[in-house]
C-alpha cells in the first residue's frame, strides 16, 4: 500500500456518518519538469487567467509550481502516517 484515503459519508437517513479508508495508488507525471517556462506559457497563464483564478489553473510560474506541488504532496504523503 503506498497512500491512503479516509473519505466521510453521511447517511441519507440523519444518522452518525461512515468513515471509510481506501488503499490508493497515487500516479505522478513528469512531463512538467520537460517543458521551459518560458514567453509562450507566461501568455497562456495571462490568457486562462482572465475566464479562471489565477491561482487554480496548471500553468502557473515554476516557483509557485513548486510550492503547489510541495504542499499537495504533503497532504497525500504526511509526514506522521504509518
């Protein structure tokens, strides 16, 4: 098992909810550390950026890329599980 997922599930009837556990098996790509951040994905970001938060769209600045990223991982994998 390399992650787990603990999902809550309310019952439709008004009772205590179910908390069940889901082994998963997380897939991470590579093909962003292929491309250069370069003037044509500085023009996508400003393009998806005016219809959605700038904040949420995948082309973003390699920095910010990391931190999202880092943090995501963190979540996925924390540091104090078995």
């Amino acid at each position: 098992m390399l992650a787990r997922e603990e999902k809550e599930e309310k019952q439709e009837d008004g009772r205590k909810s179910l908390r069940r556990v889901y082994d998963v098996v997380p897939y991470i790509g590579i093909i962003d550390i292929l491309q250069e951040y370069n003037m044509r994905k500085n023009t996508e970001h400003a393009c998806k950026s005016i219809k959605y938060n700038p904040l949420s769209i995948s082309v973003v600045e390699p920095r910010f890329y990391l931190e999202r990223f880092l943090k995501f991982i963190c979540t996925v994998f924390p540091k104090n599980s078995p």
